[in-house]
C-alpha cells in the first residue's frame, strides 16, 4: 500500500513540478500536493492546510527559495524544508542548510528526492516525538513547581554532597531561613548530635531504602527546636544513580497539642467517673445520716436541746448532698439548673 504524503510544491514551472511528482509515485508515495509560487501563496496554504513536507525549487523569476524558506520557518518551524534544483551551487546549499532547509537535490541527480524524503520523514518525526517530551517534561516541571512552591509540607533538597539545592516557601516559614541563606550550603535544620545518624540514614536512601514519618526534632534559625515528621526519598539522575535527596517536613507543634489536650481530656474523663462513683456511695451515707436524724427529731420533745444539735446534722447532711450532686453533675459533664418541684406532679 503506497505511503500517503502531502506535499507542498514551491515551484513556477508546471513541467517541473510533474517531473517531481512522478518520481515521488515511482518512489511510491501516494502524493497529495499544492503548487504556488508566490508568497501569498506559501502563507496562506500553510495556514489552512497540514503538510508532510515542503519541496521548493531556488531560483523563480519573481520569488527566490530563500525567501520560502523563511517563510516557512516563521509559519511552520518544524516542517521539513528540501531544495530541488537545477542551479544551486554548493556554497548557496550549504548556506541554505544552515538557514533551516533539511536537504537540496540536483534535478539532474532527482533519484535521491526519495531517499532524502525518507530519511526526512523520519527525523521530522524523530523531532516532533522529541518535542513533544519536551513539552510534557516542561509541563510536568510546571506542575512540580507549583506544587513545591504551595505545598504546606516543608521540602528541602540536597546534592550527593548534602548541599541544598531546593528550599520551599513552606521551609522558610517553617525554620525561619531563607532561600538565599541556605542554597549551596550544607541542610541548617540537622542539630550537631544528630549528623551522623542523618547521613547514615541518607546513604541507605541512596542504596533504595525507603524513610516514611519518622519523628525527629529540628533547629530553627532562632535556636529554638520544632518536632516534626521526616519524609526521605532519593533523587536520580538520567541514568538512574542516585544524585542526592529530597526530605518533606511536616509540622507536629499542632499534633502534639492536640495529643496533650485529648490526654487532659481523658484525664478529667477519669477524674469524673471516680468523683461520680464517689458521689454515689457518699450519698447512700448521706440518706442513712439524713433519714436517722429526722427521726430522731420526730422523737425528741419541744425545748430538747438536742434538737438543736439534729438540726446542725441535718443542715450539715443537706450540704453535704447537695455537693454530691455537684460532683455527680461533674461526673456527667453537663449542666445542671436546680429547681423546686412537686414531687406528688412530677
């Protein structure tokens, strides 16, 4: 099945052009062209229409194939560009090719226009794939950019020689240097004691070994200490040997003060369930103490000057209940509003 290729034809001479188009159908190309010779012409069938290639002769009467050329470069800059003709010398073709043609071929030699298409089919793909990496390479690093300036996480990068290569904004606000201060030099965040098991621990991420939240703590650039999570993982270059590291640092000045009120919290939770267990026993006492003294009351006679000494007991007992049911409120951490009720109603 004969290959597809779409041509466009910068040529004047309609014998010229024919004479190409057979020998690309002889080569077996299955051609779809457009002939022009002007630069109207060039412009605007590139603009509407998708080319493989361009073919264009050098000398025109009224238009030169250098003056295609850079029209074609500033329209199409990666279209394949390739001299057919008859009068270019070798010092016109070479500076043809250093303006941004791919190929010239004599007519009198016009068997090599195939090859030279070929080849060049295949080096213009080879570029627009290579390209095409490139873009995506570049939109990744865009990506990987952002997400290392916004990131809240701490990200600090250094070299095989343990000297920072990258410092995020979130570093900055998290131990207090900036960028400027610490790119080239060796990781300010390390403590002295702590050197040695960091570049241990280091050359194992180098060697493939994975470093997931472990707790550490880390210097400020006041001298003050933060306890954080280190993340380590390895950088590599093209040829996948380790070249450095990139270690994430997570703030746990937050966690631990949420660990430490959920533990008061837990400790106040103890201290309620036993002030209500407490409450509870004191207050069958109490009834016991309560309910005797009334009856001792009901027995003694008017102008007993026990009576006074039961009062005391049961003013005391009353007291003594209502703090038990403060405690017992306590214990069930909620508010209580006391209040008078008819017990013969309720």
């Amino acid at each position: 099945m004969a290959e597809k290729l779409h041509v466009l034809l910068v040529e004047d001479s309609e014998d010229d052009a024919a004479l190409l188009l057979r020998e690309l159908r002889r080569a077996g190309y299955d051609v779809t062209y457009e002939r022009v010779y002007t630069a109207g012409g060039i412009e605007q069938s590139l603009t509407t229409h998708d080319w493989d290639l361009v073919i264009s002769d050098h000398g025109m009467p009224a238009f030169s194939g250098t003056e295609a050329l850079q029209i074609v470069r500033r329209v199409a800059p990666d279209l394949p560009f390739i001299f057919v003709s008859g009068s270019i010398g070798e010092d016109i073709a070479v500076a043809a090719m250093r303006a941004g043609a791919q190929d010239y071929v004599m007519k009198g030699n016009i068997r090599r226009l195939a090859p030279a298409i070929d080849r060049e089919l295949r080096e213009s793909e080879a570029r627009r794939r290579e390209r095409l990496t490139e873009e995506q390479l570049r939109a990744t690093g865009e990506i990987l950019r952002s997400v290392f300036s916004a990131s809240p996480l701490a990200i600090i990068a250094t070299d095989i020689n343990g000297l920072v290569t990258l410092w995020n904004p979130a570093a900055e606000r998290l131990f207090g240097w900036a960028r400027d201060e610490v790119i080239g030099k060796e990781n300010p965040v390390v403590p002295d004691d702590a050197r040695e098991i960091i570049e241990a621990r280091r050359e194992l991420v180098r060697l493939g070994e994975t470093v997931t939240d472990v707790e550490a703590r880390r210097l400020r650039k006041d001298g003050s200490h933060v306890d954080v999570t280190v993340t380590v993982a390895a950088t590599r270059d093209r040829n996948g040997l380790p070249d450095g590291v990139t270690v994430v640092y997570q703030d746990l000045t937050e966690r631990k003060q949420l660990q430490a009120q959920f533990l008061q919290a837990q400790k106040m939770e103890a201290v309620g369930r036993l002030a209500g267990g407490v409450a509870h026993d004191f207050n069958n006492l109490l009834t016991v103490i309560t309910s005797y003294a009334e009856l001792l009351r009901a027995d003694t006679k008017a102008n007993d000057p026990r009576d006074d000494d039961l009062a005391q007991i049961q003013r005391a007992a009353d007291a003594a209940t209502a703090l038990t049911r403060q405690l017992l409120s306590f214990s069930r951490q909620r508010v209580i509003e006391p209040r008078v009720v008819d017990l013969n109603e309720v």
